[in-house]
C-alpha cells in the first residue's frame, strides 16, 4: 500500500480509506485530501461507512489527534461500523461492572 500513488484511491470513493496508507511526500496533507472527498459523497449512509473506515486505518499512520482534528467525528459516529465499536464498548463496560460487583459482595460476605 505505502508504495501505491494515492491517485488510484481518491478517484474512488469506495477506495478512499485506502488512500490514507498511499505512498506521500505529505501524509497529513493526503488525509486532508480524502477527507474533503468524503466529504463530498452525498449518501450520508455511504459517508458515515467510508469516514469510519478511513478513520481506522489512518490509525495506522496517524496519531489520533491528528485525525480527529482532520476527519469529522460526527459522521464517523453514525457509521455502523463506529455503532458497533461502541456496542462492545458498552458490553465490555457492564461486564466489568458486574465483576466490580461481585466483587464487592464477595468482600463484604466474607470481610466479617
């Protein structure tokens, strides 16, 4: 991918996530770049998609201030993809919740 000139994926908005790992003398600049032209699609469903892929692989290049200052977060956040992150984000969280809990009563059960 870094080898590819990025040119190949910007014409192509289903491409466009890739673009982010072409080869540039300017990396940030390219980023700037495939954000404006996701910018641009007009299905919101499709942009959403495309935003939050590009914004995942551009982790692996960027720092995730720099692409949270470049690409728009909230389109990023009606993706499905971005939803379903955020799922098992929140399972996650009430899982450990649980076992917080559990804990605590484990503790107290036996503390006296």
């Amino acid at each position: 991918m870094w080898e590819q000139d990025p040119a190949i994926f910007l014409d192509n908005p289903g491409l466009l996530p890739l673009a982010v790992l072409a080869r540039s003398d300017s990396p940030e600049t390219l980023l700037e770049q495939v954000a404006e032209r996701v910018d641009r699609i007009e299905n919101t469903e499709q942009q959403q998609g495309i935003a939050a892929c590009t914004g995942i692989l551009a982790g692996l290049r960027f720092e995730k201030d720099l692409i949270r200052s470049i690409l728009r977060a909230d389109i990023m956040r009606g993706s499905v993809i971005y939803q379903e992150i955020l799922q098992e984000g929140r399972q996650e969280g009430r899982k450990e919740k649980k076992k917080e809990k559990k804990r605590k009563q484990f503790y107290l059960l036996h503390a006296n």
